[in-house]
C-alpha cells in the first residue's frame, strides 16, 4: 500500500510516500513559506504556495516521477492533538475533521493547520481515504492520578485543562521495538522511553501502555528542551504577568528562548555539546540542567512503572548524543545503571543495547520513525476500519 503521510504546520508541509509492506520511502520533502508570500520586495526571493492547496500541488508535483504508474492509496496524517477522545487512529470523515478542529483551542498552532491539510486532500483527492494519527492517543492511558493537575475543578470541566502528553506516536513505535529487541511480550513491557529532539518527552511504559509523560496540557511541560522551558514555578508567570509582561510575551518566552536557547545561547545540542567541551560554563552548566531534570524524572518513572525493565533513548539527541546520554547516566548511578563506553560511543541507526551486562537497567538506543509509524498505522485502519472505530 502506498501512504502519503503529511505532517502539516501553519506555514509548511513536509511529506512522506512510503510503501508500507515494502518499508520504502518513495519520495520525501517540505514545502516551506505557505501564505507568506514573497520574504521582500524585488529581493529575488522565491514565493511562496499561496495556501495549504497550493502547496499540495507542489507535492503531487513532486511525487509525480517517484510514483511512476503506481497510484496512492491512502494519507495519513500527524494530528497534534486528539483530546479525551481520540485513543487510536481514525478513518477521517466531515464529522471527524469538525471534532479535530474543535480541539483548535488545545492546539491552536497546530491543530488548525492539520485540519487545512485535511481539507486540501479532501478537495484533490476526494476519495481517497484519509487516517488521522494523534500525537496525544498513546496517552489515553494515562490513569487519572497522573493527569490531573491540583486545580480547581471546574478548569477541568469548563476548559479541558488536564495532562495530555505528545509525541505519543514516537513513544508507541519506539515502545513496540524496544519490546523485540529485549525479547519480552509487549503486554509484559515495563521502561522509560526519552524522546530527546527538539522538542523532548519522557514516558513510562507500564505493561507496554503509557501511564505517564511529563508533557501535559501543551508540550511546553517537563524536560528541559531547544527553547523550551520546560516545568518552572507557575508563579513566575504572575510576577511576570504583574511586571507588564503580556501573554504573548510570556509565551514567546516560554516557547522560543528559553531551554538550551535561554540558558546556553543556543538551541541545538551539537554546539552546545562542542561549546561545553571547549570550556564554554555556559553551556556545561545547560548540559547540567537539562541532564539533571531529565534524570529526575527517570528516577520517578521508575518508581511509575514498578521497576523499569528498560531505559530507552530515541530522536535525534537520544540516538545521536553519547555526551548527553553520559551525563544522564552518570546520574542514574542509583539505579544501578551502567553505560559501556564503547557501545555508547558507537555510532549505529540499528536499535541497540549501549549498557554493560551488569547494569541493573538495560539501555537501549532505539531509532525513532514517526512517519513509518503513521504510514502503517494509516494501512491498518484503511485494511480495516470498523475495527478502530473511536
Ligand atoms: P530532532 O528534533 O529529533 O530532529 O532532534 C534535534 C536535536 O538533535 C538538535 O538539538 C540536534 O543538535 C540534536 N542532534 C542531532 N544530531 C546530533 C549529534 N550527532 N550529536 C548531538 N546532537 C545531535
């Protein structure tokens, strides 16, 4: 079967075609600047597609030569957030699409993009079965105690302010092979999985299903991430608030200079990892910060999960960063966890155990493949749709 899988933000639309049974990637790329239109006047910048049907033209065009004779079969397509009722992957219909545009409040960067993707499709293409794949699904598991925050109630009822956790199709796939590649039944599957990207999330693995993440109602919570904060004192926002500071300052703040960026001056953990090994304190004392905070939840999931079997690192700090994946370790000397070197240090896109045969813990290092995830999750619900009915 043939997949487009689209992933699509406001302003860009980066694209898939894989062969599902063949495990293939036929054609890939990213449409960038939708809506923006030329960057200056007369600067000989290229514009951009007028609108998110625009852009979709470009990629049919672009895929044309990869497809040949063949013809797609189905899309599926990255949907940030799904709310308390999307736990699986759905076949999208009018009534699907109005429910994910009604979450635009939940995600209003991204939830309202996904339905312009939907909507494009729709009108090209419109027979082909379309698959929603929710970034949030894999949490639905999450028991209440992890969820809620200690808020009133009626933010709860009124607003849906609850814990939802992202990257949930990353933690699944990544879940499912880590789960092979120790040989235990999924069902048995105890561990902590970090997703160390750009964005970074860290899941505990109870019996294979997620019981808690340490996003919640945005993907601003938790880890230490590129420009991220990740979890602070809320009371900081209402000194903030009372000092002048306007929501959208606040969330640029949160969002776009802080984490790595706010603390070493840059964002990307390449440079800093350089920078701190030239003797950069900057950017050694953000290795520390980001290592600790994501140590402690280690250490906490741990105690979530009953005893993790396993600790995975995956995106692309987890599977690329040996530095990084040392300075979480070497906290982690409670646990009994033990990192060889060598293993570490070696570079591979195969999944692999990286910790000594005496650590209490096995570490894995277990490539992520979202797009592979959403390609087979779109076959198996186009294969068989009654069977994941919401
Ligand atoms: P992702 O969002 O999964 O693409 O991950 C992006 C992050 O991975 C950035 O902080 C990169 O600096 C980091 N990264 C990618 N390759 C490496 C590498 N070889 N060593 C350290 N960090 C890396």
């Amino acid at each position: 079967m043939l997949v487009l899988v689209i992933n699509s933000g406001s302003s860009s639309l980066k694209y898939q075609v894989r062969d599902v049974e063949a495990g293939s990637v036929l054609a890939e790329g990213l449409v960038e600047k939708i809506g923006m239109g030329t960057g200056g006047e007369g600067d000989g910048e290229i514009e951009g597609p007028r609108d998110h049907a625009e852009a979709l033209e470009q990629v049919d065009a672009e895929i044309h030569a990869a497809l040949g004779d063949r013809e797609l079969d189905a899309v599926g397509h990255r949907v940030v957030h799904g709310g308390e009722r999307f736990a699986e992957p759905v076949l999208i219909n009018n009534e699907i699409t109005r429910a994910i545009e009604r979450l635009n409040p939940l995600a209003p960067l991204h939830n309202p993009a996904n339905v312009l993707g939907i909507r494009a499709i729709s009108k090209k293409w419109p027979d082909m079965p379309q698959v929603a794949v929710f970034d949030t699904a894999f949490h639905r598991t999450l028991p209440e105690h992890a969820w809620r925050y200690a808020v009133p109630e009626e933010l709860y009822a009124n607003h849906g302010i609850r814990r939802y956790g992202f990257h949930g199709t990353s933690h699944e796939y990544v879940a499912h092979r880590a789960a092979a590649l120790l040989d235990v039944p999924l069902e048995e599957f105890d561990a902590v999985i970090a997703h160390l990207g750009n964005g970074a999330s860290v899941t505990a693995i109870r019996g294979g299903q997620s019981v808690d993440t340490s996003m919640g109602f945005t993907p601003l919570e938790g880890l230490v991430m590129g420009t991220r904060s990740g979890d602070l004192d809320p009371s900081i926002l209402v000194f903030l608030g009372r000092a002048g500071w306007s929501p959208e300052d606040l969330d640029a703040m949160l969002n776009r200079q802080s984490g790595l960026k706010g603390l070493a001056g840059n964002n990307d953990m390449r440079s800093v990892v350089e920078a701190a090994e030239a003797g950069d304190a900057r950017a050694a004392m953000a290795l520390a910060v980001a290592s600790y905070r994501l140590a402690k939840y280690i250490g906490g999931y741990h105690v979530a999960v009953g005893g993790a079997k396993a600790l995975v690192f995956t995106a692309g700090i987890g599977e690329n960063s040996h530095q990084f994946r040392g300075l979480v370790a070497e906290r982690l000397g409670a646990l009994g966890v033990l990192l060889d070197d060598g293993l570490n240090r070696e570079r591979s896109k195969e999944p692999r155990v990286i910790s000594t045969a005496s650590s209490a813990i096995p570490v894995l290092v277990v490539p992520t493949d979202e797009e592979r995830a959403i390609a087979e999750a779109t076959a198996a619900v186009v294969a068989h749709p009654a069977s994941v009915a919401p």
